[in-house]
C-alpha cells in the first residue's frame, strides 16, 4: 500500500510541474517561505538577506553545467523579489554523480543538477534515454523532448524516485574524435578501441559497430590515449574541450547517434514543502535559464567544430550510405529494448515511432 501511494502521489506531482511548466509565473511574494530539509535561513527579512536558502550542487565540474546552475539561481532570486537564495555546494566535493543525485533524492540536498546519461543507477528503467536516434536535430529536441511526451513522461518517471525535474536543457549528440588516425567511413572505426561511458546501449552501438568499446570514466581518458591504451574516445563536443581531448585527436567524427539532456532537480521532499507560488518561481526559473543555455551550447558548439577544422583536424559527418549502416544497428538495439519488457508499453512505442520517423 505504501509503494502505490507513493507512486501515486510521484505521479500527481510530475503531472502538476509538466502542466504548469506551459503556464505564466504569478511572481515573487512579500511573504515568508518555510526553510527546506537543509536550507540555511538569513536571521532577518529586512536586511536584504533571502528568507530561506536551499542548497544546490552540479554532478560534474563543466563551465556551461555550472554556468546553468548559477543562472538558474540568479533568475529565482530576482523572481523572489530576493526572497530566496541559494548555497553552492563545491562541484565534487559530495562524491559521484551518483552519489550528488541520491542525496537529492533523500532530501539532504535540495537542488542538484546531473545528466540523463547519469540517471541510470538512479531511476529505474531510466535508460531508454540512451535509445538511439530517436531524437536527431535540436528542434526536434525542443518539440518532442523538452516540450514534449518525451519530457512528460521523464518527469513522471523521475518524480516516483523523488526527483522533480524544474529545468531540462539540451547537452546535444554524441560524437567520437580518434587519434593517428583519419575517419573516412563506417570501415575506419572497426577494430578501434573507443573509450565508451560505462552505458550498457552505447557500449552496445559501438561493438554493433565493429569497434572494441571500453568503459572508462572521461576523467581518464586523455591520459588513456597518451598511453595507447584507447584509440579514441566517445562524448560531446563539449565535453571534449572540458576534458583538454581536442589537441589528442586528428579525426572528429559527427555521429550523433544518442542524445543527451541535463535537469536540475529538486528534492521531492523539498519541492512538497514549497508553497505553490514558488513552486511556479522555480519552473519559471526553469525555462529562462534554457532559453539562455540552449542559445550558449549551440553556439559554443560550432565555435569548436570551427575550432577543430582550423587546427587541421578532420571533422566529418557521416554520408546517407553511413548513416543507414547504422540505422541497421540502432534497430538490432531497438528490438532488444521492446522484447525486454522492462519499458513502459505505451511510452517505448511512441518513441519507436519517432525512432522510425527519424530514419526512413
């Protein structure tokens, strides 16, 4: 009984946040907000100090991830009229991205912001996030994901595991950059040892691939091809340059196979102790700061597509004939995701239909 009612209730709040993230923001109030499970409050209201202050985190030390967090707080502050702040908690210095996301979820952290990639430890049955090409350009991001089914039933799905996505921004496509090496075609990568995030999907697009896929932290990976012991690596553009893997490779390869997101969550038992009127400040909050990410990414993204191509560096995105080789193996995956059973029926067809769509 006690499982079913919290089910129930998850799903009554992530109904709530998806249908009110399409609504206006009524603003800030005169009126004191309760503290939250490890919130720190100001000693005064007329000091100019925030009446209560919930404590945020970033699972990774990315300049635009903690940029996103920053913005994030700036846009509830001034919504609040200044009546609600924000402690950072130094990026790392809780643990893991696993570890960031379930103190979250047990509400001794009130906001952390983390990746779609890094949920699947988190929430279960999480993983169709890493399907493949069912989400090919960024305005089908926009109309599908982020305003759309997709992030209706992420939300739901996140909130029965106690986290309430308040705002959810495009981290873009997957690429894969090699080192010695100049990619031509889909034959170039066979054989090759391409450092994969320990993703039970991506780890299994590449093998399908042909290539010898490696699980390994991205923290590693630089020293990992300066010793040979991978050939290349998978990520984002950005992630590249975060992780200084940019002056390694020789070849860039835009295969954006998979797509990613990043949220900032809210504690489900802090979003339950927030009154209605700021609830709406934080969804509000929210869709600004996508606004401004969204714009940041693209553009710093072609900025390094530029970047690459002026350093020599060989940047190809693969031809149709490339393309509907691996849209033979993105299907083997899809087929194995249904006959699994472990995916909502209703949700995992609808993104097989999109999948579908994506690929004729």
């Amino acid at each position: 009984m006690m499982q079913s009612t919290k089910k129930a209730t998850a799903f009554a709040l992530a109904a709530t946040i998806f249908a009110a993230s399409f609504a206006g923001c009524g603003g800030g109030s005169a009126s004191s907000a309760p503290a939250s499970s490890g919130s720190a409050p100001s000693s005064g209201t007329t000091s100019g100090k925030p009446e209560v202050v919930y404590r945020i985190n970033c699972t990774q030390a990315v300049d635009l991830f903690e940029q996103a967090q920053q913005k994030f707080a700036e846009n509830v502050t001034e919504l609040s009229g200044g009546r609600i702040g924000f402690e950072f908690i130094p990026t790392g210095s809780i643990g893991s991205s696993n570890e960031c996301l379930t103190s979250c979820q047990m509400g001794t952290l009130d906001f952390v912001n983390g990746g779609s990639d890094e949920l699947g430890a988190i929430v279960p049955n999480s993983d169709w996030a890493q399907l493949p090409f069912f989400i090919t350009s960024h305005e089908q991001a926009q109309k599908e994901y982020l305003d759309g089914f997709i992030g209706e039933f992420a939300n739901k799905q996140y909130a029965e595991s106690g986290l309430i996505s308040v705002c959810r921004l495009d981290n873009s496509f997957r690429t894969v950059g090699v080192k010695g090496k100049t990619i031509k075609s889909s034959a170039d990568l066979k054989g090759l040892r391409i450092r994969v995030p320990n993703q039970p999907l991506a780890l299994r697009m590449y093998e399908l691939m042909g290539a010898l896929p490696v699980a390994m932290a991205a923290s590693e990976v630089l020293i990992a091809l300066e010793q040979g012991t991978v050939d290349g690596a998978d990520n984002s553009l950005l992630l590249f340059d975060k992780f200084h893997l940019y002056d390694s490779f020789d070849s860039i390869v835009l295969l954006n196979y998979g797509f990613g997101t990043v949220n900032i969550f809210c504690s489900a038992q802090t979003w339950e102790t927030m009154p209605e009127e700021d609830q709406q400040i934080m969804l509000e909050a929210g869709r600004k700061t996508t606004e401004w990410y969204n714009q940041e990414m693209m553009a710093q993204e072609e900025a390094l597509i530029e970047r690459a191509k002026s350093e020599g560096k060989y940047v190809i995105e693969p031809d149709d004939a490339w393309k509907d080789e691996m849209y033979q193996y993105a299907e083997k995956i899809w087929q194995e995701a249904l006959a699994s059973g472990k995916y909502d029926e209703t949700f995992i067809n609808q993104l097989y239909a999109l999948y579908q769509e994506n690929t004729k």
